[in-house]
C-alpha cells in the first residue's frame, strides 16, 4: 500500500501558463548531504531515475490543494506541483514540510509569497503597517475598494495581505449582495466599479478566494460583476447565455452529486478564463497562474470520477448495451447520436491529464465496451460533425494502443467483406475528405501511418504482429488505398486526354488541386511503406508496375506532385536494390525523368534541384547498373548540363567501369571468348526476361551482373541487320525451347526502332538502348534496341533453373549455342 500511497505526478508550469507532465513516480522525504537539508525526491516508476529533488526550504511557500495537491515555486516564474494519487500520501508528506517550517499541518499555505526586496521593505515598517484595513463594505465606499484593490497588485506582500484579509472577514460575499443591490438600483456607476473589484480579487491569485467566487451560490453573482466591464457602451449578457443557451447535456445519467457539481464548476469558470477576462498583459501573465491550476486539477478529478462510473457501469452490461446500440442505430436521432459521439470525444480529451495507469486502464475499458466497431459504423454516416468527433476519438485510441486497433481488424477480416473493414473506412474517409485543404484527410493519414509503422509492432515468441498485420493490409487494403492513383495514372484515361487534345502540362484528368493533393498524401504513404516494408511493398511495385504509374504523375502542373512522385522514385533507389534497379533499366523508368528536367530549361528551382541530386546520389554511391543505363540511353541529351558536373562524372564512372570490365575479359583465354562459345542476343534476352521475372522469395539470391559492350554505338546498323537474319533463320528451330506466355503472365518486351515504344507515351525523342547481360558477368554483343516494358496484371514468370556443371557439361555437346558459364 505504500507503493500506492506514494505515487506522484510531478508538473511543472511551462511560459504558456500551461501545466506539462513531467512523469510519474514515487515521492520521499530524506537528508540531501548535497543540498545540506530534508527534501523531497520524485523517483520515475519506470527506470528509478529521478524526477525531482528539491529541498524543502524554510522560506519557500507551499500550498495544499483539493486534498491530492501541493503547489509551490522554487524560483520566479518556475512553478511545481506533486499530483498524489491517494490523500493519505499527500497528508503525510504534507507534514513532512509544515515539520521542517515549523509549521501546523492544518494550514494550507506555510507561507506568505514574497520576494527578498518586499522582505526587506516590509521589515523596515512599523508594525501597524503589516494588516491592510478593508473599508465598510458599503455602495459610498466602492470607489475606494476598487483604488484598493487595484493598487496592490503591483506587490506581492500587499496582494498576499489583501487576500488574507478578504478571507477573514468574508468579505467577497458581502461585495456579491452589493452587486445584487446595485443591479436592482441600476447603479451603473457602482456596477462599474464592481468590475474592477472582481476582476482585480481574480488577479490576487489565491485559490482559497476561487473556492469561494466560484461556488454554486456565489459564481453567477461574479459572473454578473463581470459583465459590467467601464470599456462597454452596453453590458455583456453572459449569464443568460450560461444559465438559457448553454444546456448541460446529459448523455448518460450522472447520479454523483459531486461530479455534476464539479462539471458545472469547471465549465462556467472555463468561459471566465476564456471569454470573459480578457487577454492578460505581459505584466498580468502570472497573475492568473493559479487559475489555470484550478482548472486543470478540477478536469483531472472529473476524469477520475467519471472512471469510477464507468466502473460501476460496466457491471450493468444491459443498460451499456443499450448506450452503444444507440451510437449505432439508424434509427437514432441525428442530434442524440451526436450528442453521444461529442461525449465520448471529450471524455477521451479530458483523459489525457490522467497518470498513465488510470489512462490505460480508461482507454481498456472503452474498448472493452465495443468503441472500435461503433466507430466503424459511426465514421461511415453522412453527418459531417459525428465523422469528425469520431475520427477525433480515433486518433486518442490509435495513440494510446496501435496493436489494440490491429488486433481488433485482423479479427474483423476473418468475419466481414473488405468494404466495410474499420481500415478501409479510414482510407475511404481519407479519399472522399470534401475539405478543399483535405484537413481531414492529413489527419487520417498520419493515423494510417502510425498503424503501419513496424517500429510500433509487437514481436512474441508464439507470432510476429508485423509480418502477420502487412500479410493482411497488403491482402486487403492496399487496393483502397492506391485506387486513386492508379485510376488517374491509367492507360484509359490518358488515352481520352490525348483524344480531348490535352497537352503535357494536362496529361492528368481531373488535374485539380484538391485531387493532386490526395494523390500526394497517397504518395507519401507509399515512400513511407517502401522504407519500412521492404518485402511486401516491393512485391506489390512489381505486380502493378507502380513506379510507372506514380511517374505518369511528372507531367502534372502541380510542381508539388511531381516532387511526389521524384520522391517516391528516390526512396526506391536510396535502398540500392539490384532488383529494383533491374526493373527501372528495363522500364526504362528515367525516361520520364529526364523529360521532366528537360522540359524545365533553365529554370533554377526545387525541381531542378531534386532531379540533379538523384543523379548525384547514383553517381556518388557508384550504382553501376543504373550508371550504365544513364549513359548508354540518355548521355546525349544530358550532356548539354554543365552546371553542375553529375552527368559528366556519370560518364567517368562508366568509362571507367567499361575499362575495368575489358581489362578482365583481356585476361580471360581467347578460347572462351570465341563466338563458338558464345550465346546470341535472343538467347540472352530469354534468360534476362526470365531472370527480371523472378518470384520474389528468391530476393537473396546473387543479382545478374551487366556486361560491356564488345562493340562501339557506331556499329548500331550492321549489328542490327545481322541479330534479325540470325533471327529468321533459327526462329523455327529455337520455337519449341522458347518459353510459353500467358496473356496474362509476365512481361511482354516489344522491339521498336521509335522512342515512343519505350514507355508507350508521346515523349521526347531520348533514344533509350537496353545492353543484355549474361548470366555470369562475361561479354556479349550489343543489341542497341529500344524496348518497351509493360506490365500487365497477374502472376510472376516461375524461376530459372540454372543447370548445374554437370548439366552444362552434358548440354554443351548437345547445343553448341550456349557457352558455358565461367564459373564453373
């Protein structure tokens, strides 16, 4: 039990007047040798390192508040409090402290606040100078209570002195029957001064004098003072709006006295702090630092109370039953529904100032109650205000516990279509955000990155979260969520744009802002996902060819977009990933790339900038495939860019590569780079098709190195001439080992002598070459053909199986036109 009585929340007050949690732990009263005294030390439950360590000075003044409080400060404008979780913890340090001041533990404050010059001053006054003497609390003297009260807030000792004097003699309630008799009287004059009364007794900072202003019996009188402000030609009505517009909407029965106080207490002096007083000077900043306290102290309590209900609630399933059965219900009240949702929203933004056991065991019990399947149908209704509460309510749920919200959709797929799974109706909600700046969607968004983020995911000995939560969103969310790119990026639709006449700034239809801001937030959900899920999002590129989709997307007038989509194509060869390399080289994915920067001139700007920094990165990192594929299809168009030297040094690196790979096959004896060894240019193609159509579990297999080319780009025409009559003439004898296609199987390689073929879009004329490679790093001729990659939907060509030695050695009698591999 000491455990519990112990337990603290230490805060500490920030410069906004804010209390921030700075943890939890256990508190103690010991002998500091260091500090030279007895003081308080906050040890963190979690790891035993300390919180706090403040000495109890003899000087310093402590205040108990609301039983489980003690307030103090330790310097100017350094303000502490320790939260107790029981009472009986924080009486017992609270003796603890009147001990060391010499103190009586039944007081509240130990001492009077003030500062080393108000002390020196104050003890060079006679002695009847330390009481302030109230005037008779009477209509004649109310100018001069108002001068009073008005001139001591300059002093710290005289606003401690006039509190204490207010206190004593019960003189705010005497003020309060005033105001009464002046209203009745239309005393303006008096009214006024009233006001500065009030207002001036709120800035003293006492919490002893709130817990007077603001009781049932006295807070509307003060409320009414307050209306009364000398600055207004009219009154302002705040009283009726409290007591007539503003109704207490009781969604579930409160039958705790106490809290229905409290509530009523918290929400009125809520509207006094940010209605009513207004905006404090920079000299006024702290004067009402205590008020806040108040406030926030009363919210905590309110939580704790309400989790106590929710407590003996749960007990009775049927009338909880009922509750979310009417959250759901379509035949509930739209005004009722929402008056339900805007609880439970407000009860989980209250719940943030709960210690973080109460928190959990809050948010538990809600999901215990079934909060995430009445979400699920509740985020689903038309009703813009229950869609944004709920989503609200979602994003406190997602933060408290991402594995509770998985867990909880994984076992929704196993019962429900994927239409209505609680994910895809987040995403669903993301696409159809019909704000014009997607306020709604960004926030979605970022919750949909929290839920897939794998550094968040749990890993036990019976199962992994991760593998088994991306197994699922993969499977059964992944089409939602890429059906807006996909859709404006497809064949279709370009097609009708190019029939309509659009140009290239106009490719994509609809090309509006808001539609370019959803497809970036998708983008940037994906470059996330191929961060952190290598496997499964590399699978999925593959199987839609994603990249040339999401490049379509260059060509938009929205430069941001387009930065998107560079972003994304950045992210994949940041990972330097020869799988990913191979499909880019033969998609001939820089394409649209190149044209982009083409297409910008001389512009100097963000572009500009991204698409020259890719190039650096391949030439800085010496990624060799894409380097040679740069060079041999698009040098001639970029060699104009001398600004910066990227692609002249592209060219070193590649030369350099070529000399070092001619070098090596010098070395190699003449008889295994004779042509009677050697396999021709279909041969090869086959084996590079097969090889780029991989199943992705073999990922970990040695990547095809690219080999140089045995000829100059000069001798492009009689290579050529000579690859297609060695072509027809074997075409009838290699048909039977080629191997078979499906239409729906794989990709389809077209040869072209038109650039066009190559992405099989209008483009600028940048000749793009493909050099095939060997399945072991020797020499080949070079087939200068352009090609034309396109992915269709379905499944991946099976693996090639490499004979082993033994088989190559028996295969070479039989089929001269494969050379053996050097490796063997």
């Amino acid at each position: 039990m000491s455990d519990t009585r112990r337990r603290v929340k230490v805060y500490t007050l920030n410069e906004d007047r804010q209390w921030d949690d700075r943890g939890t732990g256990h508190v103690s009263s010991t002998y500091v040798e260091e500090l030279k005294g007895m003081s308080l030390l906050v040890r963190a439950e979690s790891d035993g390192s300390l919180l706090l360590e403040s000495k109890i000075n003899p000087n310093t003044a402590y205040q108990k508040q609301q039983d489980t409080l003690i307030v103090w400060s330790e310097a100017e404008n350094y303000d502490l409090a320790l939260s107790f979780q029981e009472k009986a913890g924080c009486d017992e340090i609270w003796e603890k402290i009147c001990q060391v001041q010499g103190k009586d533990p039944s007081v509240e404050v130990t001492q009077d606040l003030i500062d080393e010059s108000e002390e020196e001053r104050f003890e060079e006054m006679p002695e009847t100078s330390h009481l302030i003497d109230l005037p008779t609390c009477e209509l004649s003297k109310l100018e001069e209570i108002a001068d009073l009260v008005t001139s001591v807030l300059s002093s710290p000792i005289r606003r401690e002195k006039l509190a204490l004097a207010l206190e004593n003699e019960g003189y705010i309630k005497k003020l309060l029957q005033l105001f009464q008799a002046c209203e009745n009287l239309e005393n303006t004059e008096g009214l006024h001064h009233l006001y500065e009364i009030i207002r001036g007794i709120l800035f003293l900072n006492k919490a002893t004098l709130f817990e007077v202003m603001f009781s049932d019996e006295c807070i509307m009188d003060v409320v009414g003072c307050l209306e009364y402000d000398p600055a207004l030609a009219q009154p302002k009505r705040h009283r009726e709006f409290l007591t007539k517009t503003a109704k207490f909407k009781e969604v579930i029965p409160i039958t705790d006295s106490e809290l229905r106080q409290k509530i009523h207490q918290t929400y009125r002096v809520q509207y006094i702090q940010d209605i009513i007083l207004p905006t404090p000077s920079v000299f006024e900043e702290n004067f009402l630092s205590t008020l806040t306290s108040f406030i926030f102290f009363n919210k905590v309590e309110i939580v704790s109370m309400l989790q106590r209900l929710f407590l003996l609630m749960q007990e009775d399933e049927k009338f909880l039953s009922e509750v979310f059965a009417q959250l759901t219900d379509e035949a509930t009240d739209d005004d009722k529904r929402r008056e339900l949702v805007n609880f439970f929203k407000e009860f989980c933004a209250f719940s943030q100032t709960l210690q973080p056991q109460n928190r959990d065991a809050f948010f538990k019990t809600l999901a215990k109650l079934g909060i995430l399947p009445a979400l699920e149908i509740v985020m689903g209704m038309d009703d813009l205000q229950v869609r944004s509460a709920a989503t609200d309510i979602f994003s406190y749920l997602v933060e408290f516990s991402p594995s509770m919200v998985r867990e909880f959709v994984m076992q929704e797929a196993q019962q429900s279509d994927d239409d209505i799974l609680l994910i895809n109706v987040v995403i669903e909600q993301m696409i159809c955000d019909t704000d014009p700046e997607l306020g709604g969607a960004v926030q979605l968004m970022g919750l949909l990155r929290t839920l897939i983020d794998p550094e968040n995911m749990l890993a036990t000995t019976n199962k992994t979260e991760k593998s088994e939560f991306l197994n699922f969103f993969y499977n059964h969310c992944m089409h939602v969520l890429t059906a807006p790119l996909l859709t404006n990026t497809s064949e279709d639709r370009r097609e009708k744009d190019n029939m309509l006449g659009s140009n290239k700034t106009n490719t994509i239809c609809p090309d509006n802002y808001q539609t370019a801001q959803l497809l970036a937030l998708i983008l940037e959900l994906l470059t996330f996902c191929v961060e952190h899920h290598t496997y499964h999002i590399k699978n999925y590129i593959m199987n839609k060819d994603l990249l040339r989709r999401v490049l379509v997307l260059m060509n938009s007038k929205h430069t941001f977009l387009a930065l998107c989509a560079l972003r994304f194509m950045r992210r994949i060869i940041g990972l330097k990933d020869e799988f990913y390399n191979r499909y880019i080289t033969k998609g001939n994915l820089f394409e649209p790339v190149i044209n982009a920067l083409l297409d910008n001139g001389t512009r100097y700007n963000l572009l500009n900038s991204a698409v020259i920094e890719l190039f650096e990165f391949i030439r800085v990192e010496d990624i060799k495939s894409l380097t040679a594929h740069i060079v041999e299809n698009f040098y001639k168009a970029l060699e104009s860019i001398e600004y910066v030297q990227t692609f002249k040094g592209l060219k070193t690196k590649y030369e350099q590569e070529k000399d070092r790979q001619n070098q090596k096959l010098n070395s190699v004896p003449s008889i295994l780079r004779s042509n009677r060894f050697r396999r021709d240019a279909k041969a090869l193609e086959e084996d590079e098709e097969m090889w780029f159509n991989e199943d992705d579990d073999e990922e970990g297999k040695a990547v095809v190195t690219p080999v140089e080319k045995s000829k100059t780009e000069d001798d492009f025409p009689d290579s050529y001439e000579k690859f297609m009559e060695t072509k027809k003439a074997k075409e009838s004898e290699d048909k039977e080992n080629l191997p078979k296609r499906t239409s729906s199987g794989g990709f389809k390689f077209t040869f072209s002598h038109s650039p066009s073929a190559t992405n099989g879009t209008n483009s600028k004329s940048v000749v793009a070459q493909t050099t095939p490679a060997s399945s072991n790093g020797s020499s080949s001729k070079t087939t200068t053909l352009t090609t034309s990659v396109t992915a269709t939907k379905g499944s991946l060509v099976g693996l090639v199986d490499y004979p082993d030695d033994e088989e190559e050695d028996e295969e070479e009698e039989s089929s001269p036109r494969k050379r053996p591999r050097l490796g063997s």
